[in-house]
C-alpha cells in the first residue's frame, strides 16, 4: 500500500511541477534580462537619453508606431477578452 501511495504522490508533484516550468522558465528570463537592463542602464545619463530621445527623425518613430500597431492587429484574435461586452 506504501508503494501505491508514493507513485501516486510522485504522478501529483510530477504533474505541478510540469504546470510550473513554463511560469518558473518565464521568471528567470525575465529577471535576467531586467538585471541586463538595470546594468546597461547604469552607464547612461538621463542628460544623454533625454538627448537621444529628442533628435530621433519623425519618420523613425512613425515606423516604430506603425510597426507596434501592426504586431498588436496581428495577436489581436490570440489574447482571450478580458471581459464579456454587454
């Protein structure tokens, strides 16, 4: 009975913890790539960004808009609704 028992714990935790790789896997990344972030950040000054920011050509922003409106169309049918419209 012992045995029967240990399986059957053994299928539950299996089962969990293949439920929580994909989150756990999502949370390393993400962190890591916030830690890489945070460090190249280190060496750049708000006066620099602030420059940087402000002689970026229009027409470079108009693409990347043009390019984030284009991708949120295309995985618009993918995200379930958040809520029911009435």
């Amino acid at each position: 009975m012992g045995a029967t028992q240990s399986v059957s714990v053994n299928g539950i935790v299996g089962t969990r913890l293949g439920r929580l790789a994909p989150a756990i896997v999502s949370l390393v990344v993400f962190f890591t790539a916030l830690a890489v972030l945070r460090s190249e950040l280190r060496h750049v000054t708000w006066v620099e960004l602030m420059r940087d920011t402000s002689t970026t050509r229009p027409n470079r922003l108009g693409v990347a808009v043009a390019a984030r409106l284009s991708g949120r169309r295309a995985h618009r049918g993918s995200d379930p609704p958040m809520h029911e419209s009435a």
